[in-house]
C-alpha cells in the first residue's frame, strides 16, 4: 500500500477517534441536563457500560485496520498505519492541551 494512503487512512482513524471522544465528553458533561441525577444502579451500569462500548469502538478504530493488514500478511503497512495513527493522536492531543494552555 502506498504510503499516502496509509497516512490518510491514519488521519482519517485519529480523526473518528478524536470525534468520538468529542461526542463522549459532550454526553458526560451533559449527562445530569439529560437524565437528571443518578446515583443509583442504573447511572453506574450506563457509566460501565459507556467506558466498555467506547474501550470498543476506539480499539477498532486505533487497531482494527493496523490488525486486519499485519493479519493478512502485509505486517510492514499494518505497523506503519498503526504508529502513524499513534502519532496523529498525539499531534492532536497536544493541540487539546496547547488550547486549554491558551484559554487560561
């Protein structure tokens, strides 16, 4: 695979990644505005259950592709994709932290 597509497909992985991270923080900061207080069973089933879909979603969007390609016998891509991904979700952490750096 070229290596264009691979930083591409690395983007494009960070990029959902970091928007369903998005999504998750905007429903947890959100979250007594929708169901008001729940410091019962149900509001720590949905907090397990929320941490274990988003463990999901985000592991198939940082390992699924990298895994598919380094299991189907094009290892030297699959790693390549894999810390290309790695390196994308850095570069846009920092920008996250350099923000809240600036908005102090």
């Amino acid at each position: 695979m070229k290596n264009s597509k691979l930083l591409l497909l690395a983007l494009l992985n960070s990029l959902g990644a970091s928007a369903y991270i998005a999504a998750v923080v905007l429903l947890m900061t959100n979250a007594q505005k929708f169901f008001g207080s729940a410091n019962n069973f149900l509001g720590s089933a949905a907090i397990l259950l929320l941490f274990v879909i988003s463990a999901t979603i985000i592991g198939l969007l940082v390992l699924g592709r990298p895994g598919h390609l380094y299991f189907n016998g094009f290892k030297r891509d699959g790693i390549v994709l894999l810390i290309c991904t790695t390196i994308f979700l850095f570069i846009i952490m920092m920008a996250v932290f350099g923000a809240l750096v600036l908005l102090k």
